[in-house]
C-alpha cells in the first residue's frame, strides 16, 4: 500500500487490486472517491489543499460524511467498497444517520454528479438479486 497525505487530504494505492482512493477532509465532513494514476502521481504532500481538493473531487465519489450547520450528521455510501480504496476507513463506522440503499440509488440515478456510479452500482445490484435468486 502506498500513501500521500497533505493538508486536508489523504490518498492510497492498493497495489493488491491496482486501485488509487483518496479523502478529502474539512470541517468534520469528508468525502471518499476513487481516483486515476495519473491524479495520484501529481499529488504532492506539500501542494495547496485547494489544489489538492479539486484534482481529488474529478474521481468518483465513493462515500460521503455530512456534518453541517443544515441538519443532523449523516453518512451515504455510494460503493461499499470505499475501504479498498481508503484502508484506514476499513474499521470506521458511519456516523449519525445512515443513508438507506434505495435513497442512495435514487440520489445515483436522479443527480447528475453521480452518473460515474450508476453503472457500477447497478452491477452490484444484480450481483445481490442474483444472490437472492439462488437462495
């Protein structure tokens, strides 16, 4: 495992399953995403975080902590694999309220930003119901 970390962000590549994540941290809230090679490459330990940040915000988003002035903490998992891609979350549980599967795919489907994960989750979707199938 390889990992970078600067002001406000943390990032890693899993060399087991050749995939790159990164988190990006402020005020109590942060947001995983999956990221490219190529993004990882540039990131610098000391670059501005801003720099940083929005270079990290292109990937995918893989899960997302809320902790504002506009509601209660909550937490949305978009791939429940984030801790492949971020392993110092792997012992880290949701805090506050938790998104439910079906209001996290609705959000996937409805909003714009999230295109990248549709097809990744419907994917995962009929993984599950084929499991349900089966049994």
């Amino acid at each position: 495992m390889k990992l970078k970390e600067g002001i406000g962000w943390k990032a890693a590549y899993n060399e087991e399953k050749n995939i790159y994540g990164a988190e990006v941290v402020f005020q109590g809230s942060w947001d995983l995403f999956e990221i490219s090679a190529d993004i990882f490459n540039k990131l610098k330990s000391n670059m501005e975080s801003g720099k940083a940040e929005e270079m990290i915000k292109t990937g995918r988003r893989l899960y997302s902590h809320v902790n504002d002035q506009c509601s209660p903490p909550y937490t949305v998992i978009l791939d429940e694999d984030y801790a492949d891609y971020c392993p110092w979350m792997a012992d880290s549980k949701p805090i506050g309220k938790k998104w439910s599967k079906e209001l996290t795919d609705a959000a996937v489907e409805l909003l714009d930003s999230q295109k990248e994960n549709r097809k990744k989750g419907r994917r995962k979707s009929k993984k599950t119901d084929s499991k349900q199938e089966i049994e």
